[in-house]
C-alpha cells in the first residue's frame, strides 16, 4: 500500500523524445544482450560437447601415435581429460573469461593469438566481398523490381537464383581451373605471389591495407590481385541474396498506396523509387546486409580452403583436419560471436533508425 | 482551368482478352465541385486518376479527347504531365495510414510537394509546409510537421495529405473518398475545410464518394457511375428527383431516421443498365 503511494508521488516528469528514444535503445540493447549471453553459452556447450564426443583422442594428437603409456597418461592428466566432463566444460569456461582459449597443438601458439593473426584476413576478404556485393546487388534489386516482367527483371532473378544455389567451391575451383590454369590471366592461390611474401610489417594483418600503409605498390598491387577473385566469388554469393531480397521489399514497397501520393505530387521517377520505395526498405536491408556479412565471415571456411587464404576458414579447416581441438573451439567460437554481434548490431540499427519501432 | 473529357476508355488485359473498367465515359469539369458517386468498382476512381494520368502501369487508356486547361493528357510527356500533377492538380486519397509515407515527417512531405513545383531552399519548403498545417487548421503546426504519419490521427493525417496537395496552389482538387476511413464527426470536419479551401481559392473539385446525400448538398453536380459508364448526370440538388432506376435503386435503399422503420428496399439489377 505505501509503496503504491509513494510511487504515484514521486512520479518522475515524462522523459523528452530523444531521452525515450535514448532509454529505449538501452532497453533494447539490455534485452538483446541477454539474449546475446544465453546464444553464447549454448553455442560454447555445444561446440564444446561435439569436440570432446568425437571420436579422437586429442592426446594422441600431442604425443603421436607410438608414445609409451606412461606419457600418454602424465599428457592426459596435464589436459585435465581424466576429469569428469562437467568439470572439463567448467574449466574451459573459466579460462574462457579470462580470456585464455587454450594452446594449438599444431601452431604451438595460444589459440588467441593464432585467431589475432587468421582472423584480419578473412576480415579484409569478407569486407571487400560485402562492398562489393552492396554497391551492386542493391541496385540490382532496385532497378529489377522498378521494371518488374523486364528482361532485366528476369536476368536478375536468374543471376541471383543461380548464385545462391551453386556452391561457392565449385564456383571457386571452376574459377581457378579457367582463369588461373587455362587463361593464366589470374593469380594463384593464397593472399600474395610466394615472391613477396613477408615483405610488409604486419599492421592490421590485411596485406592489402599493411602494404598501402608501408607505401610498397608493388606488394599492394598483388595482394590485389589475388583478392579479385576469391572476392568477387564471395560477392556474387552475398551480391544474389542481396538482390533478390531488395527486388522483393520493393516490390512490396512500390505497391503502396504512399508511391500513388509520391507520383500525384508531381516528383520524378528516381525520386519515387530511391527516396520513397527504397527509403523504405533501406532499414530492414540493413538486417539483410548484416546476415550477409556474418554468412561472409562464416562461409568463408569454403572459399579460403579453395583458395588457400590464410585466413580464420583455412585455419578451422587446418585445425580440425589436425585434430587441434582447442584451436576449432576457438576459432568456432569467434566466428559465431561475429555472427552474434552482427544480428545485435542490426537489430540496434533498426530500432535507431526506423521511426516506427516503439 | 477547364477539363474536358470524350468518351474515356480504360481496359485491363486478363487471359480472355482487354477488360474495360471504364467504357466511353464523357464530361467536362470547370470551376465547380462535380460528384461522382457509385459503387466499388464503377471506375469513379479510374475516371477520376486518368486526368492526372495516374493509372496502373498495366491500364490501357484511350479517348477521343482528354485534355486539362488545354493540355492533350493523352499525348502529353512525362514532364508536362509531372507540372499538372501536384502542381495543376492534386489527388487526396481515402485512408491517409496508407498514402503517407511511412518512414517521412509530415512536415517533410509537405515540404516536398513545395519544393517539387516551386523550387526554393529547404528552409523555405519547411516554413512554407508549418505555414500550410496552420491553413489546414492544425493547433501546433510546427510540432506536426515533425511528426511521423504513425504519430497522428486519421482526421490530422488527412489534414497533412490535403496541405500537401495544396502547397503548389493547384487549380483542381480530386479527393477519392477523403472521409471514408474517419470517423463520423471528423468526416463533417475535414469536408468543411475541403469546402472552404475550394471555396477560398478558386479552386474546381472532383468529389469521389458513396454517401448520395452528402454528394447532394455539398456540391454543385453529380454524375452517377454504373459498371464503368455514365448512367446519370444532373444537377446536386435535383439528385432527389434522379430519374434512372439504379439511381433510384440507391436512393431507396436508405433509411431515413424520421421516418418509420420498413423493410428496406433492395437494389434490383437490370442487365441493361450495363449495356451500351
């Protein structure tokens, strides 16, 4: 009963528009995070459950195959693999906090510091893949849906079909069996020509960014050349979703009633279909792009094994292939916080920039 | 401003062949408020949308003659087209949740609608949009135009289509069932300042509607549409005394409060209505 009153007295005077606004972002960022937490917890158990059932002893891995027992038992019990499976999962979580993913057995390396230098090479692909994918596909889209029954319609809804259905290794390795072996008018695989490997400092670990910043063309140039193509492969992949999804929220969009309105004030046709039809889709592609991106970051696993780009895929692959335990963790790990984070990030955009969402 | 309309003709292509939705339709329109009234689908709205050359992109549109102010509708570009809409003449829709755009202030549409057909700087569209909210008889006009179309009520949103159809002082004004999505004290409300907007600025008016008898004292002359024809043309006042059978079919099937409550008439159709 006090309560009631004393809350009713001291009612607070009712925030202003942009302090709301300001609360409801906290709010929804509180919300989403929790969710956040939740989806990475499980996805840590998982990964966790499947590298510990399957079917190799990580510490045959280490010691090989003909070590004597007694060292497989001291490495066994250094890992903590006697230990109940709970308790495993318990300490790999709390080494999880503070950051410590554990040792590669391949690389000898901490996992993390393995990921620092993996991981900024498939960022600088991914990246490169998502632009490109952007600044095409969604004009693509626009264009596609603005003459829809066009043979320019029909040629978008074919090209993008077709892109989300080939795989992108077969893509990659046609690619690379035309261009690079029969025309030889591509590079080869991996980031750099083996010539110029090491020549440029590592600054953020994107060749093509380090060696701009140390002013070596020639090295730019190349790695370059070598991202065309397992880029341009990437971004056809993201480039089809893309397109296709713009086409259909424009159409959406240009059948209502507001385009009647945009038309009967007398405005030009790009005008109607950027401002008015594309103005209001543009926040729900941002969701688009961002799943897109995050397919990047993660599809890549294929397109780095094809094309032997140094980057966090390869490093999976490589890894599970070894039988590295600690370092697929890892590296799942960061690939689905990247997923995670991604969906937060658009979520956060559309709540910010969609004057509808209360 | 004079519109002058010759046997209209709109068709739609289905699978057995063209279907016309509007078949030789025929008026002329000066500084006056014409109703045209009849059921969904008699291709009021059509008739009414052609003059701007606003149809469905799949539309086949053909006439002996339709011109505004002298302008061939029929033959006109793209550009000449773009100066009557908006600029010569403006479209109110029914239900302004739909015909706003979602995602742009109200003040920014306005502002637009300005910009479109008098150029200016955007400082100048916006004092010029607050200044044409407050004409539209809206309280606080600065605090609308920032606000967006989910943020205002039926009869505001209807308020904000109309001042965006006015700000580049068009000669005629064709509101398609303007009151239909509101409710009943606001629809007295926003046909009055529809009233005394035409009234004020000289303005011709093509008034799509259903409701026979507020067609019948608001303006100056109606045309009844049956299965995209003319089937009746008089004066507003004289609507009362209508001749045709679905005319008078329509009249009939009100009810009227004062009188004591009988069944009500049904609409009875006969096929040669339709025919040519």
């Amino acid at each position: 009963m006090t309560a009631v009153s004393e809350d009713t007295s001291v009612r607070r005077a009712p925030p202003s528009g942009r302090a709301r606004r300001g609360f409801r972002l906290f709010g929804a960022g509180l919300g989403g995070l929790g969710g956040v937490i939740a989806t990475l917890f499980g996805l840590i158990l998982v990964t966790f459950l499947i590298g510990r059932a399957m079917p190799i002893d990580p510490v045959i891995a280490i010691v090989g195959d003909h070590a004597p027992p007694d060292v497989i038992a001291h490495v066994r019990d250094q890992l903590g693999l006697d230990k109940p499976l709970y308790v495993q999962f318990a300490i790999y979580v709390r080494d999880l906090l503070s950051g410590d993913l554990g040792r590669s057995v391949m690389t000898s390396q901490p996992v993390t510091a393995d990921i620092g230098r993996y991981f900024p090479a498939t960022l600088e692909l991914a990246t490169v893949a998502i632009i490109i994918a952007v600044v095409l596909g969604i004009p693509l889209g626009v264009v596609a849906a603005a003459r829809e029954g066009s043979r320019f319609d029909h040629a978008v809804r074919v090209l993008s079909l077709a892109g989300q259905s080939i795989p992108v290794f077969v893509l990659g390795l046609l690619a690379l069996l035309i261009f690079y072996v029969k025309l030889g008018i591509a590079p080869g695989t991996g980031q750099v020509d083996v010539a110029y490997e090491g020549m440029v400092p590592d600054v953020t670990g994107m060749l093509v960014v380090d060696s701009a910043l140390a002013g070596n063309w020639d090295v730019f140039q190349d790695a370059l050349w070598h991202l065309a193509m397992p880029s341009l492969i990437l971004a056809y992949f993201s480039l089809s979703i893309i397109a296709r999804m713009t086409r259909a929220f424009m159409l959406d969009a240009l059948a209502g009633e507001f385009i009647v309105t945009a038309r009967a004030k007398g405005l030009s046709g790009m005008r109607i279909l950027w401002r008015h039809g594309f103005g209001n889709i543009a926040v729900p592609l941002i969701t688009i792009v961002a799943l897109a991106y995050a397919g990047l970051l993660e599809g890549a696993v294929l397109t780095e094994t094809v094309f032997s780009w140094p980057g966090i895929g390869l490093y999976l692959t490589v890894s599970l292939l070894n039988a590295d335990m600690n370092a697929v963790l890892g590296a799942t790990l960061v690939i689905g916080c990247v997923y995670v984070g991604l969906n937060l990030l658009a979520d956060l955009a559309y709540r910010l920039l969609d004057p509808r969402v209360k | 401003m004079e519109v002058v309309v010759q046997n209209l003709r709109i068709a739609f292509p289905s699978p057995s062949g063209p279907l016309e939705a509007v078949r030789g339709v025929s008026f002329t329109l000066g500084q006056e408020k014409l109703a045209i009234v009849g059921e969904s689908g008699s291709g009021k709205s059509l008739t009414a949308r052609a003059i701007m050359r606003l149809l469905p992109r799949a539309a086949m549109l053909s006439a002996d003659a339709l011109r505004f102010d002298g302008i061939d509708v029929l033959n006109a570009d793209e550009n000449a087209m773009r100066r009557i809409r908006g600029g010569r003449a403006g479209l109110v829709m029914q239900d302004p949740k739909y015909s706003l755009n979602p995602v742009m202030t109200a003040g920014a549409q306005i502002a637009e609608a300005w910009r479109a057909h008098r150029g200016g700087t955007r400082r100048q569209a916006r004092e010029a949009a607050v200044d044409l909210l407050a004409q539209v008889q809206i309280r606080d006009p600065g605090a609308v135009a920032d606000r967006y179309p989910h943020q205002l009520s039926g009869g505001m949103g209807q308020r904000v289509m109309i001042a965006m159809m006015l700000a580049p002082d068009p000669e005629l004004l064709i509101a398609d069932e303007p009151t239909s999505a509101l409710d009943a004290t606001v629809q007295a409300e926003i046909l009055r300042l529809i009233e005394d907007l035409v009234q004020r600025r000289g303005m011709g008016l093509i008034l799509i509607s259903h409701d026979l008898p507020l067609v019948s004292h608001f303006c100056d002359r109606v045309l009844v549409m049956y299965a995209g024809r003319v089937v009746e043309e008089c004066r507003a006042g004289e609507l009362a005394r209508a001749q045709h059978p679905y005319t008078r079919g329509l009249l009939e099937c009100l009810p009227i409060l004062s009188e004591k409550r009988r069944r009500l008439a049904v609409l009875r159709r006969d096929p040669s209505w339709a025919a040519a």
